[in-house]
C-alpha cells in the first residue's frame, strides 16, 4: 500500500468513523444497540437524553455506516451495522485503561515516602 492511499484510508476513517464516535452519548447508543435492536425512544431513555438528540445523535451514526435503520410499522428500529465496533471500543476502553493505570503509578512514584 502506498502512502497516498494510506493517508487517503486514515482520512477516510478519521472523517466517517471517528468523528462518529466522538461524542459519548454515540458510544453510549453504540453499546446498547450491541445488546439489541431499538426505537428511538427506547434508547433516549436507556442513555438519558431527549428524543430529539438521540434522532440527530442516530442520523450521524446511519450516515456514518454505523447503525442501520429498518421500519417496523410507525416505528423505525435501529441495528449495530457491524459488531467489531464493540471489540474496537472494548480495545481503546483497554488502552485508555492502562494509560490512567500508568499516570496513576507515576503520580505515586513522585509523591514523596512518609517514613515514620
């Protein structure tokens, strides 16, 4: 793979999928529609917000490549496009993790011993 199309693939990714998921309310609907497709007022109600900010929250997340919308009847229903973005939440979950961890260990390291 060249660079041109490497940088063109991180783009790409950075534009649609990341800046997707850069909100924690997205995340949030991310993983409960892991667990099981939902309405939109379902998942206004599992994640605490309003159903006009989930709609637009969905919107970007369907525009994205996400989520799916399907209509059943007078609702629309709202599927995880693809469950390896669980996994890669899990792993950055992991990372961001073991980064807090290590600050932790070396703001411990800095402060000074009390001896008695």
């Amino acid at each position: 793979m060249n660079t041109a199309q490497l940088s063109q693939e991180i783009t790409q990714l950075h534009a649609h999928i990341c800046s997707a998921m850069a909100d924690p309310n997205r995340i949030l609907l991310i993983y409960a529609l892991a667990e099981k497709p939902h309405n939109v007022g379902e998942l206004a109600e599992e994640i605490g917000t309003n159903q006009p900010t989930t709609s637009r929250h969905l919107k970007i997340l369907r525009e994205a490549g996400l989520v799916i919308s399907v209509r059943q009847g007078a609702n629309v229903e709202y599927r995880l496009a693809d469950m390896r973005l669980i996994e890669a939440l899990n792993l950055l979950r992991e990372v961001l993790r073991n980064r807090l961890t290590y600050s932790a260990s070396l703001l411990e390291s800095e402060l000074p011993s009390s001896e008695a």
